[in-house]
C-alpha cells in the first residue's frame, strides 16, 4: 500500500511523486528539458504555462522522457543552465492587447444555421 502524500494537492510535488520526473518540450523545436522542482514543488500545476526559450512557442509538460515516446525519437535533450524567457513569449503572456474578447452577441456558434421550422 502507498502512503499519502503529505504535499499539496494539485501541486508539481504530488505531480512528480506519482509519476515521476517530469519534463517540458517543445513541439516547434522538437527540444525537451527536464522540469526541476526547486520552486515549484507546492504551486499548482494547473496555474503555470510553460514556453521554449529558443523559439518562443508554447511548450508543454510531459510525464515520460519524450525522445522514448513512439514517433518522438527525433526530440533532442537541451537542459540549460539559467534558461531565459524569450521576448515573444513574454509579449504573448503579457500583452493585454493581443486579447481579443469574446463576443456573446447572437448566443448562436459561428458558422451555424438554426432552421426556423423545427
């Protein structure tokens, strides 16, 4: 029988206690990282995005080493030092501007009709 976990719920902490290490990658670069904990360990996880310092793309968290993933053999390890985050990225996250809101007029999705006679 396992013990519980003593951390926080939702946490990176109780993310890596059940699986394991865990690991950032990014898709545009095919690159990946492993994901240390220093500071993170009692954040939730559902609240951090995480972005490729290289090229400034989205990155994502993954729960296996994503070079030993099935049709992912090409993703390079590229653990750095004191990554930075990469300006596009901090523009994308930080730029109220390039928010667009939501428009709720018609209440009705885009590109669909409602027939009248039903």
């Amino acid at each position: 029988m396992v013990d519980p976990f003593p951390g926080v719920p939702y946490s990176f902490g109780a993310l890596r206690k059940t699986f394991g290490p865990l690991w950032v990658r990014c898709d545009s670069c095919r690159r990946y990282a492993r994901l240390f904990l220093r500071e993170l360990r009692d954040v939730d996880y559902r609240t951090k995005t995480f972005s490729c310092s290289i090229c400034g793309s989205d990155g994502a968290m993954a729960l296996e080493e994503p070079c030993k993933d099935t049709g992912m053999e090409d993703y390079r390890l590229d653990q750095r030092v004191d990554p930075q985050h990469h300006p596009a990225a901090v523009k994308r996250l930080t730029d109220p501007r390039q928010l667009r809101p939501i428009r709720y007029a018609g209440g009705e999705l885009p590109g669909r009709k409602i027939d009248g006679r039903r």
